[in-house]
C-alpha cells in the first residue's frame, strides 16, 4: 500500500512535470509561432527593400544609359560643330604645361611674369609640352594643309605667337579660364596674316589643363578695313585741320565732340579736349547763344540742311560776316543725332563783293551820264540848229510876213527846249529818289482828271477817248500831281500814235489778288513791232528813228519811273499795225475813295 502510494505520488509529480513540459511545450510553440512571424514580416520587409533597391538600380541604370546617350549625343554634336565649323578650333592638352608651370610658380611666386619675359627659352619650353589632340578642316583651311597629321602632335610656335603663348598661360596661372590675343602671321601665300586667338579651359578640366579650346579666326581683312578706316579718318583729319574754315560737330544737345583746328583757334584754345562738354553759349553773348542754338534745334527737330546761311556777327570784330552750313547727321538706327557746321570767314569777299558792285554802279552811272550827254547833246543838236538858222535870216531884214514865220518858229524851238529841260529835271528829281509827300488818292478821280485834259486833242484827230470806272475801286498811296503826269503821258503817247478814226480806252479795276489797282490803256494804234517793244521805256529810245513826228522820247520813261517809285510797275502787250495795251498796277491802301 505504502507502495502504491508512493508510486502514485510519483505519478503525480511525473504528472505535474509533464504538465509543465506542456506548458513550456506550448509556451515554446507560442514563441516559435512568434517568431516564425516575426521572421515572416522581416523576410517580407527585406523583400519589399530588394525589390526597392531593384527598381533604384533599374531607374539608375536607365537614367545612366540615358546620360550615356545624351552625352554621347552631346559628343557627337560637339564634335559635328568642331568639324564642321568655320573657325579654326584646336583641341590641345596643357598638362605637362601646368604642371611645370606650378613648379615655377612656387619658384618665383608673384615674380613669374618678369621671370617669363625674362626667359624666352622657358616660354618655348612650356610651348613644346603642349600636345595638339585634334585640329578642324578650318584650321587646315587657315594653314594651307591636307592632313591633321601634319598638325597633331607637339605645338609648333613663331616668336610672335609665343608673346601670345606666353599671355595665355600667365592668364591661366591668374586663375582665368579664357584669354584672347592677337597675332601676326603669314599665309600660306606669304602674305601678312592677322589672326584673333581665343583660349580656354574646357569646363572640369581646371585642375589639370588636360583639355584646352583654342580658336583661331581670320581677321585680316577686318585689320585692313580698320586700317583703311584709319588712314581714311587720318586724312579726313588732316583736310579739315587745314581747311580755312571752321568745322565742328555737335550733338543733340548742342554740345561739342569735334572741331579742327580753325575752330579752336577762332576760340582761342590750344586742344579739341578744351572744347568737349561746351556749348554756344560759353562762347556767344547770350541773346546771339539763344539764336544760334534754336536755329540749330530746328535744323534737327525738320532734319533740313541749312547750305551757305549769310550771318553778320557785330561782336565779333574779326570776322562779323560768315557763311553758315549745318547738316544734321545720324546713327546708326537714321536718326538725327547732332549737326556738322562749315563757317566760312566771308568778310574779306563781303568788302570786295561790295567795292565791285559800287563800281559797277558808279560804271553804270557814269555809262548812263555818257549816254544821257550823247543823248542830250543830239536832243538839242537840232532845235538849237534851227534858232541859230532863224536869227540868222532874221539879220538879213526880212519881211514882216517872214518875220512872223521865223519868230512863230523860234518860238516854238524854244517851247521844245523847255520841255525837253522840263523832262529832263523830273528824269534827275526821279533818279535822286527825293522824299514824295504821298497820300490817298482816288484812281477814279485821276483818271478823269487825265480825260478832261487830253480830251481836246484827241477829239481834234477824231479819236475816241472812253472811260469805264469801276466805283469801288479802294484809294491808292501816291503823289497825285507826278501820277497825274505819268498817266498823261501814257494816254498822250497812246493818241499820237493812234490814226484818225481810232480809239482809245481806259479801264480801271481791282486785280484779281484784291491788293492792286489796275489802269489799261487800250489803243487801236500803230502797235510796235517785237524788235522794239523792249525799248520803248529807254530813255530819249523813239520808234520813229527819222523823228517825223514831234516827241521828246522821255514820256514813257518817266511815266514807268513815276509808276516804280510807287511801288507798281507797267505791262505792255502790243501787236504791229493793231494797236496796244498797256497795265498799270499799284498797291491800294485799303481805304475807300
């Protein structure tokens, strides 16, 4: 019994243990689900990480075979461009260069330039470590040569090229990526050869020059362009600077910018830059400055040219007369931007041009007096002639009849010679230009004035003398007296050489511009020829060359200066063996009769 107890009893604890080892056993199986889970989601992370980071590699592979692409596109392009442009474009390496440049840097610190201009050797040296990796057609072109082969390799240099060598990799050695220079060549012709160099270090190689750009371009002809340009303005300066006149430039505001040398000593400066800056107004008193430069404005603001513009300047005592010429000139975009001025010192001509023309008057006065002797002499050649063959028959006791005759004809010889003085003292009063007491006068009224006087004589060669007036015709300014004459002559000039039967006519209206009076005398006359029409207000000029009929030969000459003096002037129309007509014009007053 005891037995059985106790193997109960151990039964029981081999039970409990084994209770406790399902329980552990359970437990365990709970950690392991655990960490099966566990493990589960860590292989599920790590698979969503792998598949991540296959994608990021995918992605990053493709942008790579992108970028592959893009700068193999980007080569290509780069290098289409290099071969095909039509700048000369050399591909160089200048590694072995920088890197004995910065040995001698560190030999000669700041002092590298003075050791480098010092030591042409060195320079050349550093020339010979340049390898040139790649040349374009157009550098074959520029050189005269068939094959890249000639030209790859070591860098071949001139002394002139290696001043410009030894600029550029100073420039470098600065910290600079890019230098230009120029330098002088020969062609492959053997002719001088100018060339504009640009050099720089392609992007990313700054640390070891292993990749440098050089461009060459031709600008020969530009050099000689600029040359020419050069020896042009040279000798445009060299014209201007020894031209008598001034010329100068200004622009828009007036201000100076150039002048030659005439100009700065009219101003009394010694050099152009003494001039820079100023305007007219520094040099002119200031109404004469204000004058000049609003002239100057309106040549700009109209871009019309002022061509030899006579000016008298009082304050300067020098040269008060000038010929003035100011063009505008323009930029680039046509539009005006200032004036070139030629003044010319016309003074000198001014005197003479004066002292010939008052010669030439004097010429002609004396010419008219010489003529008016020779014309006055033969006037009173003949009636003077006839007096002295009268009182000579008088002395001879004629009879009484025949001394009436003779003493009717002295008589009447000495009536001509004092018209003839008459005539000739109003030609002298006209020609002196003596002060007329001028007032208003009505043309209407002078007119029938002319016709009460002539009417007798011309009734007597049964001649029709008509006048048509018109009533609102405005007052004239004039000396009625000397008017009255001039008309008189007009008219009398008209009924003698009218035939019997004939007429003649006035007519008096108001041009067609409102401003003048006209009177036409209109004649069935005789007429005058063309060959002596332009005659016929000459002095002592008479159409009747043999002086058949009784005329002075000065009527219509006074009448066309009596006319002047007023004023107006005279036209005369005429057909031979028709009659004429003569228009007389005279400025009216405004005033009415």
């Amino acid at each position: 019994m005891h037995d059985i107890d106790k193997t109960q009893s151990q039964l029981l604890d081999e039970i409990a243990i084994l209770r406790e080892r399902v329980v552990e056993l359970e437990n365990a199986e709970v950690r392991l689900i655990e960490r099966q889970s566990r493990l589960k989601h860590l292989l599920e992370v790590r698979a969503g990480e792998l598949a991540a980071a296959h994608e990021t590699l995918c992605q990053e592979t493709t942008r790579r075979e992108q970028a592959e692409t893009a700068l193999q596109e980007g080569e290509n392009l780069y290098r289409r461009f290099f071969e095909h442009s039509p700048i000369s474009l050399w591909e160089e390496d200048f590694t072995k260069v920088k890197a004995n440049l910065d040995n001698l840097q560190a030999q000669h610190g700041h002092d590298l330039r003075a050791y480098l201009m010092s030591h042409p050797e060195s320079v050349a040296h550093l020339a010979g470590l340049v390898r040139v990796l790649n040349v374009n057609q157009a550098t074959l072109d520029l050189l005269g040569l068939k094959d890249k082969s000639e030209v790859l390799g070591a860098l071949k240099l001139t002394d002139e090229a290696l001043i410009a060598f030894r600029e550029e990799i100073l420039a470098f050695a600065e910290g600079l990526t890019r230098h230009e220079s120029e330098s002088v060549g020969v062609s492959p012709t053997g002719e001088p050869q100018h060339v504009l160099f640009g050099i720089s270090i392609v992007p990313g190689y700054e640390d070891t020059w292993a990749k440098v750009l050089v461009s060459a371009l031709d600008i020969t002809e530009r050099k000689q362009a600029e040359e020419a340009l050069i020896r042009e303005r040279n000798l445009m300066r060299t014209m201007i600077d020894h031209m008598p006149d001034s010329i100068y430039v200004t622009d828009i505001e007036g201000r100076y910018l150039l002048a030659n040398r005439t100009f700065l000593q009219r101003r009394g400066l010694e050099s152009p830059e003494a001039l820079f800056g100023k305007t007219v107004h520094d040099f002119m008193p200031r109404e004469s400055a204000a004058s000049f430069f609003e002239e100057d404005q309106v040549v700009m603001r109209t871009g019309q040219a002022i061509i030899n513009q006579e000016i008298q300047i009082p304050s300067q005592t020098d040269a008060p007369w000038r010929s003035l010429t100011k063009v505008p000139w323009r930029n680039e975009h046509d539009e005006v931007s200032g004036l070139v001025i030629i003044s010319r010192d016309i003074t000198e001509s001014k005197r003479m041009a004066s002292e010939q023309l008052a010669f030439a008057v004097e010429r002609e006065k004396m010419a008219i007096l010489a003529k008016f002797i020779e014309d006055v002499s033969h006037e009173f050649k003949t009636p003077l002639s006839i007096i002295n063959t009268k009182l000579y028959l008088l002395g001879k006791n004629p009879t009484p009849e025949k001394q009436v005759n003779l003493l009717a004809s002295l008589e009447s010889q000495a009536s001509y010679i004092g018209e003839l003085v008459e005539a000739m003292l109003t030609m002298a009063q006209l020609d002196s230009h003596a002060g007329l007491m001028m007032g208003h006068i009505s043309w209407n009224n002078l007119l029938r004035g002319v016709k009460v006087r002539l009417g007798s004589q011309a009734e007597a060669k049964q001649i029709s003398l008509t006048l048509t007036l018109d009533d609102d015709l405005p007052n004239i300014q004039g000396h009625c007296e000397i008017l009255h004459r001039a008309l008189t002559n007009i008219v009398e000039n008209a009924i003698q050489y009218t035939p019997a039967g004939g007429m003649v006519a006035l007519h008096a209206y108001l041009d067609t511009d409102c401003e003048h009076a006209v009177i036409e005398v209109v004649d069935s006359g005789i007429g005058i020829s063309a060959d002596n029409l332009p005659y016929i207000f000459d002095r002592f000029y008479r159409v009747d060359k043999a002086r058949t009929e009784r005329n002075i030969g000065l009527g219509l000459s006074i009448a066309k200066k009596i006319i002047e003096t007023h004023g107006g002037w005279i036209e005369v129309k005429s057909v031979f063996g028709e009659g004429s007509t003569i228009r007389i014009l005279l400025p009216i007053t405004g005033t009415q009769p």
